[in-house]
C-alpha cells in the first residue's frame, strides 16, 4: 500500500478512501495525499474542505478515485 500511496504524491491525483475515526464512525473520502510518515498520512480531504491528518492504521480501504461522468443522451 505504501507504494500505492507514494505514486499518487507525486501525481497529486486524488484517491478514494473508506476510513473509520477513533471512535469508530466510517466514512468515505476523497483525499489529495501530500506528505506520508509510518503512521500517518496527510492530505487534503474534499469532504471536509480541509487539511487533515489520518492515521494509517484506520484505513479500511484506499482505490483510485473514480469521478462520476454526466453523459448528454
């Protein structure tokens, strides 16, 4: 995963993420990763508008971020 994470530094693409808060609650967001440590990772969270920093250890899941396209029929 650390790999993963490292690549989408450098393209500062964003990624999807489901991650559970120290008290438990599960969430889904969309992050922009800038910096990474052992234990944490930083990076701007889309849901919160904001940078935050997020333990590693609480991730549940991490996949690219796929945007939802409209389509004119």
């Amino acid at each position: 995963m650390f790999a993963y994470l490292k690549s989408h530094i450098e393209s500062k693409a964003p990624v999807e993420m489901i991650y559970q808060s120290s008290n438990g609650t599960i969430t889904h967001r969309i992050i922009t990763i800038y910096e990474i440590s052992d234990k944490y990772i930083k990076a701007y969270c889309h849901l919160r508008k904001k940078f935050r920093i997020f333990r590693r250890d609480n991730i549940l899941s991490i996949y690219p971020y796929k945007q939802l396209r409209k389509y004119i029929s």
